[in-house]
C-alpha cells in the first residue's frame, strides 16, 4: 500500500501546488482520489501509470476537486483505452460527465462505470479479494465523503519445516494455509495455527477531503495507519475556517490524536501560505507524527 500525493492545495493551483489529487496502490489496484485540475500533467510529471488506475473516487463537487476527471477521462479515450473505469461520486458528478460527452458528441471506447454515493451514511462502496472501501461522512457546504481503504488480511505463511514433521501432504498445504485442521494417521488433530505463523496486520489509510472539525468521524477513522486530512488554515483563522467549512492544522491534528491514528498528512492549503513549515509546526504541537502532504512525495502505508 503506497501513497502519492499529485495535489496539496486549496482551490486554486499556485507556488507550484496543485488542486487535491492522491493515487494509492493497493496490491494489483491504482486507484485515484480526486483529480482536480492538473492532474493529467502531475501524473506525466511524477511518473505515474494512468493506464493503471481503474477505479476513480471523487469526495465532492467542488471544481478543485474534480475538474481534471474530464480531461483524464478523454485522454484516455484518444489514447485508445479499452479497459473499463469504475467511477465513484454524488449523482450529479455523472450528470455533469454525460454532458460534456453529450455536447462534444464523444462516445467513450471504453465502458464508464459510475456508481452513486450515498452522502449521509457511511456504506462500503467497494470490495474485492483485495481491498474494501468504505465512504466517511464529512461536513462541508455541500454533500461531501471521505474514503477509508482497508487491505483485506492475508492468510499466514505455512512453516514448511513443521508440515514435514508431521509428514503432512502437499496437497492439503493450501487448505491449512486456509484454516483447516490436519488430522494425523493416528486421529490426532493439529490446528492450522501449529503450521503457520501469524498474518500481517491489514493495513487501512483515511482520506478526510473538505470538513469542518468533526469528531463524528472518528468511529471511522480509529487506529488507521494513516489518515490524511484537510488543514486549509493555520488556527488563528479558525472563524475563516468555520464559515468555509474547512479545518485549521491543530483541529485536524486533533482528530488524529483522538482516532489514535499512527500517523498524518496535511494538506489542502490555502493560497495564503506559500511557507507551509509554520502549518506542519502548528499541527505537530498537538499530533508529533504529522507530515506535509507535498506534492510527489510517497508514503508506505
């Protein structure tokens, strides 16, 4: 699981910083947490795949946060993709996608898939061997998600060693792998556990786009390994903060400590600050393991 930030700013791009967009790989997936304006060229620029993404989350409909999904999507059509897109956001997100085809007469090569998001509960909005998302209600000026991403456990690595002791054959290796007891010659029965060590812990990493301080989301967000959430603002423009819906540094830093996440990014920054240091400073006083969400930069979750 490997994070890439490809955005980091607030509404606009300037100091060389970008509207929100994230990419994270999760086993075989790449997927893509919104893609505002810029993205195509934050991707060719930090070596980005695109052709691999196939799964696209949008948190909100505000522009700096989804006006570089159309470009993305046409790119990739001129480019002669066949692969299918499975995009996830509010309805009107795809209302506002089929116009722009509408209007330029485009009829994609590849299938579009678009799948709702419900904004005032949390669902599970996708799920395969792999991986499982799942959507955190933010409160922003309009409807608004967040994402939790959370590997699906492996199964633990078999000690060929013991097998062999108990001259276990291989062709029951994968069902003890799978939890299935082994019964010996003479009816005794060993547990899986006696021939596997201990699965790694799954891995989870939270995206909190657009919100005011809120602390209804800590249910959702406890103990992930990684959580980054929005700070527009440093805490002396707190009010400015509270009538934008956004969040200072100290409140998102809050939110970690309280969720007992083991470590935070920083993002979203307003036009205001060019020097983001006094931003990551502030955050640290209340939350030590926090990190600027600058732009290229990879975390392994």
């Amino acid at each position: 699981m490997e994070l890439t930030i490809l955005g980091s700013n607030s509404a606009v791009p300037i100091f060389d910083r970008h509207p929100s967009a994230q990419v994270l790989a999760v086993g075989n997936h790449l997927f893509l947490i919104d893609c505002g304006e810029g993205t195509q060229m934050q991707m060719m620029y930090h070596k980005v795949r695109y052709h691999r993404i196939t799964h696209v989350f949008i948190s909100h409909l505000h522009g700096d946060h989804y006006f570089g999904l159309i470009g993305l999507l046409f790119t990739m059509h001129l480019q002669g993709r066949t692969q299918e897109i499975h995009l996830f956001g509010q309805q009107e997100l795809m209302d506002t996608i089929e116009l722009q085809f509408r209007l330029s007469a485009t009829e994609l090569r590849y299938n579009l898939i678009f799948h709702p998001i419900r904004h005032f509960n949390s669902q599970i909005i996708f799920e395969d061997e792999q991986v499982k998302v799942k959507t955190v209600i933010l409160n922003h000026r309009i409807p608004c998600t967040g994402f939790v991403f959370i590997e699906k456990p492996e199964s633990g690595k078999l000690v060929i060693e013991k097998l062999k002791a108990y001259n276990v054959p291989v062709e029951l290796y994968h069902r003890i792998k799978e939890g299935e007891s082994y019964i010996t010659e003479t009816g005794e029965e060993i547990p899986s556990s006696v021939f596997c060590l201990p699965p790694p812990d799954a891995r989870q990493y939270a995206y909190c786009s657009d919100t005011l301080y809120s602390e209804s989301i800590i249910p959702e967000i406890q103990n992930v390994d990684l959580l980054y959430h929005e700070a527009t603002f440093m805490d002396d423009m707190a009010h400015r903060a509270e009538t934008t819906f956004h969040s200072t540094t100290r409140q998102a830093a809050a939110i970690a400590a309280k969720a007992g996440v083991k470590k935070l990014i920083i993002g979203h920054f307003s036009s205001r600050y060019r020097n983001l240091e006094p931003l990551l400073a502030e955050a640290q006083e209340i939350f030590l393991n926090t990190d600027l969400a600058i732009e290229g930069r990879k975390w392994k979750v």
